[in-house]
C-alpha cells in the first residue's frame, strides 16, 4: 500500500492527476480523498487558520483548505521544449570571427543557490544556446568570476549582462578581470516572457541538458494579485539559476541585429524607383513592406547592399 499525502497546489502533476482521475469515483485499487485542515487535523485553531487567509487569501485556500489553485499554470508545454533541445549537442566551441556572442549571468554570493552564466548567438531569426556554466554553492566569488570571466573571453565577449544582485560586489569582481557588468533593462520575468514565443515558434536551439530543460519546463506562470500581470519564476523550493543565465543570453541573442538579404524583381521601373518608394535604415526593423515584396515575379536580383537594410513604409520624396 502506497499511502502519499499533500496540500494541493497547481493544478499539473502526479498530484492533480491522481484527483482528477480518481476523486469520487469508486474503484477498488485507488483513494482520493479530501479534506480542510482541521477536519483533518483538529488541534489547528480556527484563529490560526484566520489570520493565515487575512495574510494571504488565495495560498491559505490551497494550504488550509485544500484547493487546487487555480492561479498557476505550467509556463510552456513540455513539448515545446523537447523541440527546441537539439540531442548530442552539449556546447558549441566559440567562434568570435563569424559570430556576434551574448553573455548573460545569474550571480550568487556562494552559499545557496547557483552562480551561472550562459551564451548564445544568433544565426537568422534562430537563437542558438552555445554554452552555460554553473558553480554550484559553496564556492568562492572571486574565483568563480575569475573563470566566467575566461569563458566570456574565449567567445570574444568583453561584457556581460545580469540582475542588479549585490550593488557593485558583482560589477566590481567582473571589472577586477576585464569584464564589464551590465545590469540588465528586463526584470527575469520579463526575460522569460520573451523566451515563450521564441520557444513557441521553433526560435530557439537549446543544448542536450537535462538540469537546464527540467527548470525550463518547472517554470509557473503566476496572477499577480494586484496588479493582474503575469509574473513567470520557478516553483516554491525549486531554482531557475540555469535557465536565467541561458534565458537572458537567449533574449539577448534575439534581440540584436538581424541582417536580412532583399530581393527585389528586376520588372517594371528601374531599381532606384523601386527603392525610393521605402526609406531603408540600417538595424531599424527586420520587417518586409506590408504585404511584402511584389508578387508574380520570378527574375529577381540580390539588392548587393550588405543585407543590412530594413524597410519602414514612409514615402521618401
């Protein structure tokens, strides 16, 4: 006899899949059963109870009255993911004469929870994950930011990005070995709000790393009371460390600068004409015109400029 016991939390798991599999049906090899604190357990007082859902109603009806719920949900379809994970690739060796790297770290002062770092570049519209690191607690910040630093340098990098942890002790150690440490516009939330679509829509290239795509897949989406906004973080008594260094590097990845190749049809007016009817702009968007290039034409010709142009639909006189 298994005998598993629980306050119910989201409504995903071993947990709300024995309930709603099981709960009120009659079967001869499985019990669900459940119930309030205090039928279950009477010598928890009714004030304690109180002054728990006065503190924090909606976890109190979850702890105290065993309810799913139902403010969080899984933050991607484990599917998505197995997606993105390209099996057998464990790291990339760094190239900095081809491509342009990003670095993205999650500190730690050495006694908890992980110090990471991840690194990813982009190769057209595709975020590639080349490399994460992680120091493990406890270990010395110096000497973990003195090799970080190596990593960052050997994919070409002179800087990194991450949270603003522990004011300047972090930008210090990293500036002490030639780094700069920047501290990053987008809360980790917002970074993880980022990655979704990206993993979505088959953006995104993640290496062969169990430890990483298992944070990955235990990130929650939560309801701000409040406020109403999504707040995306790892479970309670779980860590995210891994996939917020790779997350950032990712994000980062994705959101510099794309060159595009143009092809325009060698039909109709002469190319000049063509292209006096849209104000190009270096890295300025990575849009095609609305309703894209004309239709019906099979000569075209390499617009030959870089492929570093993007269009806006403004008439240019």
């Amino acid at each position: 006899m298994i005998i598993a016991a629980s306050s119910p939390y989201s409504r995903r798991g071993l947990l709300w899949d024995a309930h709603r599999k099981h709960f009120g049906i009659d079967s001869q090899s499985t019990l669900v059963w459940q119930a309030a604190t205090r039928l279950m357990n009477p010598s928890v007082t009714q004030e304690f109870i109180d002054r728990e859902f006065e503190l924090d109603p909606v976890s109190a009806e979850a702890e105290y009255n065993a309810q799913f719920r139902s403010d969080v949900d899984a933050f991607i379809a484990r599917e998505a993911v197995d997606d993105a994970v390209v099996r057998g690739r464990y790291e990339l060796a760094p190239d900095p004469s081809i491509y342009n790297y990003h670095g993205f770290c999650d500190p730690s002062g050495g006694s908890q929870d992980s110090f990471t770092l991840g690194i990813a570049h982009a190769e057209g519209n595709i975020a590639i994950l080349d490399c994460v690191r992680e120091a493990k607690p406890p270990f010395s910040p110096e000497t973990t930011v003195a090799e970080l630093a190596g990593v960052l340098r050997s994919y070409g990098l002179g800087e990194v990005t991450g949270d603003a942890y522990s004011g300047q002790f972090v930008r210090e150690l990293f500036g002490s070995n030639g780094i700069v440490y920047k501290v990053s516009q987008k809360s980790k939330s917002e970074i993880y709000i980022d990655l979704l679509p990206m993993l979505n829509s088959g953006r995104v290239a993640l290496l062969d790393h169990p430890k990483l795509v298992a944070q990955l897949c235990g990130l929650e989406r939560r309801t701000a009371r409040g406020t109403g906004r999504d707040v995306v973080d790892h479970a309670p008594n779980s860590h995210d460390d891994l996939i917020n260094g790779a997350s950032g590097a990712l994000v980062l990845a994705n959101c510099g600068p794309a060159p595009l190749t143009f092809h325009l049809p060698i039909v109709g007016p002469p190319l000049s004409a063509v292209l006096g009817a849209y104000e190009a702009s270096l890295y300025a968007d990575t849009t095609a015109p609305p309703g894209g290039f004309p239709a019906g034409s099979s000569q075209a010709a390499d617009l030959a400029l870089g492929g570093q142009f993007a269009w806006s639909p403004t008439p240019v006189n």
